[in-house]
C-alpha cells in the first residue's frame, strides 16, 4: 500500500478527486495532470479492487484489441501526483462532505450500473435477465459470479438491437475453442461450453434503417463458425419513411448496415449447427412462465408510421407471434443508480449537469462535477468519453481557477488515507493492482489464455495481501 505522500509539498497544488476508474476517470485524470499553469494532484477511487470500469467488466472478452486502451490508462497512471484507491466505494466507505472537506473539487465517474426495464408480464420470471447481468458474469465482474443462466433451453431471445445485444448473441454462437482464448470468467467458460442454446433471436422493435448495432460487429456475425445469420425473406422490405431516410438522409453506417443485411438475406443456408435469428418490428407483450420458470415470450409485430414531426415510430399490429424460449435477455439500455447525497435524475438516470458542473436543484455546485455514461448516458463507444471528460475537467479548472481561493493543500487538510486507515478500509494502490494483473496474466498464459480474471473481491483482496507481503 505504498502511496506517495501528497500532505506537504510545494507549489501548492488542487486536489482533485475523480470517483470511478472507467475510461471517463481515466481520461479526466490524463487531462488534470496535463495541467501546467494551475498544477494538480488527482486521486482516483473504484469501488472494485480493479480499475478500467466496462472495459474490464463489460467490452466482450472476444474484443481484446478494443482493451488495449489499457495502456494508455496504465500511462496516465505512472505519472507523479496520481494515486489510485481501488477497493473503496463512495456512499459505503466515503461520503459526499468528506470528499469536499479533503478536496478542492470532485468529478463523479461511476457510469450506469444498472439497467432498463421493459414494463411486461412475467419479465422478473426465473429465466429472464439483463443483458447487464449476462455480461457482468461471462466477464467475471464479481457482482455476478453467482447468477446462474438456463443454458439448457434450445432457444434464447435477446430483447434490443444494439451492440451489446451482439456482443451476448455472439458470446452464445462462439465454440468453445473460441471462448478458451480469451479472458472469459472460468464459470462461463465451463457454463457455455455444455449450452444446448441452438437458436438465438434478436429481437427489434423498428425496422432494420433504425436498428443501433455498428456495422463492424453486424459483419462479425456472418462469420461465425458454427452459426449462420438467418432473416425472414421480406425483412428488407422498408416502408416509405424508412426508404426516404435511407436515401436522403441516412449516415454511412446505417447504409453500411443495409448492405451487410441484404448479404446475410443472400446467403443460401449452410446447415450450420446454430442459427441467429434477426428479427425486426416485433415488440415483447409477456415473458411465459410454467412453475416460476420462463415457457415462452409473446411478441406483437409492429408496421413504422411516420409521425407529422418526421420521426419514424413503431406502432403495433394485431399479429401475434409466439416463441418457445427458457432464456430471455433483455438489452434495452443502461442506466444510472443515483450515489447517496449526490444530485440525480430519476427520469434520465444521470446527475443534472451543465457541461458537467452538478446542478443542485437548478444552481451550480461550485465544487462537483461529472462525466462519462452518468453525465450524459449510456452511449458512445470509450473514445467518446474523451471529449466528454475533457468538458467537465476544462469547467472545473476555470471554476477553480476564479473562485478567488487557494488550494486547501495550503491549509494542511489531512490526507484522504489516513480516513481510510482508520476505517480499516483495505484500499488497493495502483501498485497492488499492478501486482493482481500479473498474477491473473501468469495464470492465463499457463492455459494460453489473455489472462484468467480472478472473480470475486475476496479472492482479489487475498491474492492482493500477499503479493504486497512477498
Ligand atoms: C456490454 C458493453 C460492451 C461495450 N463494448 C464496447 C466496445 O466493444 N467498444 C467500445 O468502444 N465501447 C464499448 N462499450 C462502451 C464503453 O464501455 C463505455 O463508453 C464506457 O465504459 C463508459 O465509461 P464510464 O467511465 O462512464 O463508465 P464505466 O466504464 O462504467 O466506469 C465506471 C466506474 O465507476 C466505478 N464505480 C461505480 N460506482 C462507484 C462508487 N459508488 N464508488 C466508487 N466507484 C464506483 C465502477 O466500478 C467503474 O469502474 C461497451 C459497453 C457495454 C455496457
């Protein structure tokens, strides 16, 4: 737990603390310390033992290029006055006037843990969950090792088109050998590779113009070895809104999009052993349970109308569909949780902000701020919440910069640690975490694998206790 002491120094320097270590913390801290005229000292707390937010528990273990980005955190990381505190959660271990009794300034990062609801029948059934929770288990976030999926049924439907419902259809069609490559949670792993899930549908409520999955991981999904894409045989059959849009106003990934479905539409069935299924206009009514268990799922098809402001919407028919299914995943979105004495919005689930200084009832705080997915929402890809970070980071800094104050380093505030060593607070430096990597990357290369994640916090903490020992 070796920090460095930031308490005495000289010139005096903010103090910044960035709660959450996804990309926006990391990207807000990479821009504090940039800092020349008005010099900063960052601490960077996480809940879990691990830093990288989504990129470690949420990008698809399929996808290592895409947590390369890694690195560029881990350099932002080596700078001088940086510290990470992993293994400390604010609203458990720390709180609101805490924070801004040891800090010049706090920037909230904790994007959107939680997940929308569809508002149907039977969606709480034994059988359907979110997409949130699926993820979160095959990429061993410890808040889900133990949620157990019905692998055995034939079918699963997945509920969303966007790339997240991709990255789960994907993790369903993959063979084993596949998944044994990467950095896939040892319960999955063993999980998936005796799935009797044969057929698996994405499901959309619109057309395939308005359909939110990127055209990469749509091609992604023609070349799966064991699975082929299967759509129904007017699918591309748009309506004349949809047709317009394509043709006057559409951007290149939704033409993209087009293309690479009208490919999928021509390719003649190759008896693969799995089948994906793309089906479009189609809305959940129910989720059909027998004996507390998922049965089915009753789906309404819908026609597009195009509303007098130009919006296309989903309106339903009275044709009903119907299918057999004992696994539903539902993939309509993330969602923000409010932190305890933090400004929140239920109806949008981020916190108020105005270019990401925190709104408390319509005024600004003069000393909070936000990025990332709770600022603005769970959308964007991690590149996006650069920009986003940069915004909020550039606001507090001339915030600070004219509020006529000196930095609180002046007045000898004590250091955030020593609160958290008298509460017996195990925080992990980002030295510890340096260790924990290593040691899930030498238990991965044995089996040939990226790294082999260990799954729950006890076991962090033990593996970290005595590496930092020896
Ligand atoms: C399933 C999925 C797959 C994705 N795949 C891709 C992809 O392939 N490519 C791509 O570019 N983008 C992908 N994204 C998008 C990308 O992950 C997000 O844009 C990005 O992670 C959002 O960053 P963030 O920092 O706002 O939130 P997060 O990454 O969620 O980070 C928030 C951090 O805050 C911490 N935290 C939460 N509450 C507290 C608390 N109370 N105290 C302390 N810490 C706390 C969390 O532990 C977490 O580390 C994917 C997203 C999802 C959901």
């Amino acid at each position: 737990m070796t920090q460095p002491d930031l308490t005495c120094s000289s010139p005096p320097y903010w103090r910044v603390a960035v709660i959450g270590s996804g990309p926006a913390g990391f990207y807000a801290v990479g821009e504090l310390l940039k800092q020349q005229e008005m010099p900063v000292k960052v601490d960077l707390f996480d809940r879990l033992p691990t830093p990288y937010g989504l990129v470690r528990g949420g990008v698809a273990p399929d996808h290592q290029k895409i947590k390369a980005v890694c690195k560029i955190f881990d350099r932002i990381a080596g700078q001088e006055h940086f510290r990470y505190f992993g293994n400390v959660e604010f609203g458990r271990d720390l709180n609101r006037s805490e924070m801004l009794d040891h800090y010049d300034a706090v920037l909230y990062t904790v994007g959107s843990r939680s997940d929308r609801k569809l508002g149907i029948p039977g969606e709480d059934l034994e059988g359907s969950h979110s997409a949130t929770e699926f993820v979160g288990w095959y990429n061993a976030h410890p808040d889900y090792r133990d949620k157990r999926f019905n692998l055995d049924s034939e079918q699963a439907v997945i509920i969303g088109m966007g790339n997240v419902a991709i990255d789960v259809a994907r993790i369903l069609s993959h063979r084993h050998e596949e998944l044994a490559q990467t950095d896939i949670s040892d319960e999955a792993l063993s999980a998936l590779a005796s799935s009797r899930v044969k057929d698996i549908w994405i499901i959309g409520r619109r057309g395939p113009v308005q359909a939110a999955f990127t055209p990469v991981e749509a091609r992604e999904l023609m070349h799966l070895p064991e699975t082929e894409v299967v759509l129904e045989a007017d699918a591309l059959d748009l309506d004349p809104a949809s047709q317009r849009f394509l043709q006057e106003e559409a951007g290149k990934d939704i033409r993209k999009n087009i293309d690479l479905l009208e490919e999928m539409l021509e390719t003649p069935p190759r008896e693969k052993k799995k089948r994906l299924h793309i089906l479009f206009l189609v809305s959940p009514v129910e989720i059909v349970g027998e004996q507390g268990k998922v049965s089915s799922i009753k789906l309404r098809r819908n026609q597009l109308v195009e509303k007098p402001d130009g919006s296309i919407r989903a309106e339903g028919t009275d044709r009903m569909l119907e299918l057999k299914t004992g696994l539903v995943f539902r993939s309509v979105g993330y969602r923000g949780e409010p932190l305890p004495g933090v400004p929140f919005d239920e109806k949008s689930g981020t916190i108020p902000n105005e270019q990401g200084q925190i709104l408390e009832e319509g005024s600004p705080c003069p000393r909070e701020y936000t990025a990332g997915w709770i600022k603005r929402g769970p959308s964007g890809v991690v590149g996006t919440n650069k920009p986003d970070a940069i915004e909020s980071v550039k606001k507090m800094l001339s915030a600070l910069d004219s509020s006529g104050k000196k930095p609180l380093e002046t007045k000898q505030v004590p250091d955030i640690a020593q609160l958290l060593r008298n509460r017996e607070v195990d925080f992990v430096s980002f030295q510890d975490w340096k260790l924990l990597e290593d040691y899930e990357t030498k238990a991965g290369e044995a089996e040939g694998r990226p790294r082999k994640k260990v799954g729950t916090v006890k076991e962090m903490m033990e593996v970290v206790r005595s590496l930092r020992e020896g």
